[in-house]
C-alpha cells in the first residue's frame, strides 16, 4: 500500500492541558476493506501497535501523559475534539470528523473526546507494544504540569506506524517535530 500522508494538527499548551510538540495525525480511509475490528487490529499488530481495548464514543475529555494513542475506526462516525481543555467554549483545539476506515494518532499529553457520534461508532485502542497501560488524566488541573510535561517528553516515538510500519509517516513527522522543538529549547 502505498503512503498516504496523514493530516497534521499542532497544539499549545493550556492551563490544564499540556498537549504536546508532536502533531496529532490523521490518516484518511486506510483501513482494509472490509473495514472490521479484526482486520484493523491484524494492520495495526503487524505494525507492532497492539489492541488494548475496544471502544465508542468517550466524551469526557482526557489525555495520556505516559504513552501516545492510536483510534483505528472500524463502524460509523464521529466528531473529535482534539487539544482542548474540558469546556465546549474554549477556543483552543480543533473539531475533526472520522469515520471508518480512518485512523486517528494522539500524541501522549494531547487532550481528547468524542463531540457527537452516529452510526455505532466504535474503533479499537492500539498502542505501542512497548508502551505502559495508559494513564488518565481529566484535564482538571489536578497534577502538576511541569511534571506531567517531563513524563510526556520521555515518551518515546515509535519506531513503526501503526498503519504503514517501520519508516511510515508517523516516524518520521515525529523524528522531525522532536528535532524541532530541540532546536528551540536551545535557542532560549
């Protein structure tokens, strides 16, 4: 299968919600046909991202501040919030639509929920093999976020991207955000 370059989506830090200098990614239908838990889960575990749980619509915004997370989108559709805190009145993040057949990348540290959704929504929870179980944390402010940015900067990049493998997109859109954000904390 040939490449297809995901969408990019940066985010600022907030109050009580780090995010992180990796972009989230978006990856337009490029599950198999036809689109199944089991045939997004084969893609994702050949690519050395396990299955770590299945689910639908989540509208409690989160984000995980020890490993990066991975939406593949096997039934119907939804609304994402991305990179925002818990209020619907904040202007900070972006509102994107999935449905299956995409697959969603979130950096550890980006904030995250379900706005609306149809159809049955429901994807799988893939991950790193090497990763940690996840850890939540409800954008609430309630842990110190100079901490949680360090624990966030020691997650590692991936070697493999979930949808395309070793030397994908992710790994190296990554590698480049990381590089980046180096240079500027040399610069100050």
């Amino acid at each position: 299968m040939a490449f297809t370059i995901p969408e990019k989506h940066y985010f600022s830090s907030l109050e009580a919600v780090p995010n992180n200098y990796l972009p989230a990614l978006v990856y337009r239908n490029v599950l198999p046909s036809p689109v199944s838990n089991d045939s997004a889960q084969k893609l994702c575990e050949r690519n050395h991202w396990e299955k770590r749980g299945e689910w639908g619509a989540i509208t409690t915004a989160h984000f995980h501040p020890n490993t990066h997370e991975c939406y593949a989108i096997f039934r119907g559709s939804s609304r994402l919030v991305l990179g925002r805190s818990i209020s619907d009145d904040d202007p900070n993040g972006i509102e994107i639509d999935v449905s299956a057949g995409d697959v969603v990348v979130v950096p550890a540290g980006v904030s995250h929920r379900s706005l609306t959704s149809e159809a049955g929504y429901k994807y799988i929870g893939v991950y790193p093999e090497t990763a940690p179980k996840w850890r939540n944390n409800w954008c609430k402010g309630e842990e110190d976020m100079r901490s949680l940015a360090t624990e966030i900067d020691n997650v590692e990049i991936p070697a493999h991207d979930p949808v395309f493998g070793e030397n994908g997109p992710l790994v190296e859109i990554w590698r480049k955000a990381k590089e980046n954000h180096e240079i500027e904390i040399k610069k100050v």
